[in-house]
C-alpha cells in the first residue's frame, strides 16, 4: 500500500482501500460542488474516475471551485481537474466527458468496460439531473444528487436525506414534484435547511458572463444566484462521504 493513503487506512483497513482503489465513479458536473468531490474521491483512493462537464472556467468561478485559479481561467474544468487527479495519484484512472448532459443520458454509461459502483449528480440544471436520477433509478445504479446550495451563509446546515424530506431548498421541491410523477422515490440527496437568503439581482449580478464555450454553443445565459466558498465545497465533502462510506458499506 502506498504512503498517501496510509493515513486512511488506519480507519478503514488495507482491503478497503484496496477496493476503493478498484471502484468506479461518474460524477455529473464539476463545479462548485463537484470539483470538491472529485478531490475527495480521488484523495481517498478511488482508482477509477469519469468526469463529465462541458463548461470552461471563468473568473467568477474563483471564489468558490478548487480548480479555478487565475492561471487557469479560460481552460476545460475537467481538463484541469484531471491535472490535479494524476498530481494527487498518477494511478488513478481518469475519463473525462466534455459533453452537455441533456436526454443523451445512456451514451454516459454505455460501452464502459467496468460498470460504474456509484453516480454523482452535481448539474445545476434540472432537466438534466432529472435524466441522470431516472436513468440510474431504472438501471439500479447507486446514485446520490446534490440540490441547489446558492444563496445560503450556513455550511452545518447541510444534511444527507431523500429526496422526500428536503425542505428549504427551490431546486429540490421542483425535482421532488417531477420525480413524485415518475414514482421514482427514496434517492439520497444533499441540500440545507437553511432558507434561501435573497441577493443582489442588479444589471451588475443578473447573468453570468458567458464562457467561451457558452459564447458558440447557442445556450442561453443563466440566471445565477449568490454564492460562496465554504457552503459548496462542504455539499461537495459531503457527497464524497456517503459514497466512500457506501462502497466500503460503512454506516
């Protein structure tokens, strides 16, 4: 075993690590919430990784993304995250997906050579993370999904759950509603109960400056909200938790 994942061995055990280092995960967006399980993942010993987000980094994307530095604005966020994988374990096994997750669900997981052991949905787009729950939910792949952590101050107020007993949080009533109409039920999520605080919606703050991807694509700017570094990330940690203590069958 070697010394970077000795520290979590002492907890876990040699096999565990062994096994994580065999286990595979996709993880749906790479932002905010996602590059902070990503990291997680990897720095815990995950051998094998797929990561998928169209998107480049751009300078607002600083205050709260682990791979956004100045020197990187401009480049492909799994492309730089996959610099800092290989920098953290050059054995992990990296796949990187620069495509938008819209209906096109299936072509993620088709053709993959080692099925994936756990899903993570960290889009910020509804549409999309209702295709990725129903194609996992009917597929019997083990997923968990992240809810909206915009406009919210309070990192301890973020709890693993269903989707059922969320409360608080826009985005996860919209997804509870639709999946409710589905009779898709019982998929674990993270959100806060923290009540959204309300932000500044002058011409200043009301769209995001469009990447240049964003630019020729045809997609049409988003609406953003508030946001910080410590209430993401910690949505991020949080995700890497259930899913290592999932596949390891930690309770």
């Amino acid at each position: 075993m070697k010394q970077r994942f000795s520290r979590f061995s002492m907890l876990v055990g040699e096999e565990a690590i062994e096994k994580l280092n065999k286990s595979n995960v996709i993880v749906f967006g790479v932002g905010g919430v996602g590059s902070y399980t990503v990291e997680s993942l990897v720095r815990s010993g995950i051998g094998n990784i797929t990561m998928v987000d169209y998107d480049e980094i751009s300078e607002s994307n600083i205050n709260r993304q682990l791979h956004a530095l100045d020197s990187t604005v401009g480049m492909s966020k799994i492309e730089v995250m996959k610099k800092r994988i290989l920098n953290i374990n050059p054995d992990c096994n990296v796949t990187l997906k620069k495509e938008i997750v819209l209906k096109n669900v299936e072509i993620f997981f088709e053709n993959n050579n080692q099925k994936y052991d756990f899903a993570v949905d960290a889009i910020d787009v509804i549409d999309s993370k209702i295709n990725i729950i129903e194609y996992c939910y009917n597929n019997n792949i083990n997923i968990i999904s992240s809810m909206g952590f915009g406009n919210k101050m309070h990192p301890e107020m973020i709890e693993i759950s269903t989707i059922e007993n969320t409360i608080s949080c826009p985005m996860a009533r919209r997804i509870r509603s639709i999946l409710k109409k589905k009779c898709i039920k019982n998929i674990p999520v993270v959100f806060s109960r923290e009540e959204v605080l309300k932000p500044d919606k002058s011409e200043t703050f009301a769209h995001e400056a469009p990447t240049k991807f964003k630019q020729n694509n045809g997609m049409p700017r988003k609406i953003i909200p508030g946001s910080n570094a410590f209430v993401p990330g910690t949505a991020g940690l949080i995700i890497a938790s259930y899913v290592i203590r999932n596949l390891l069958e930690i309770k």
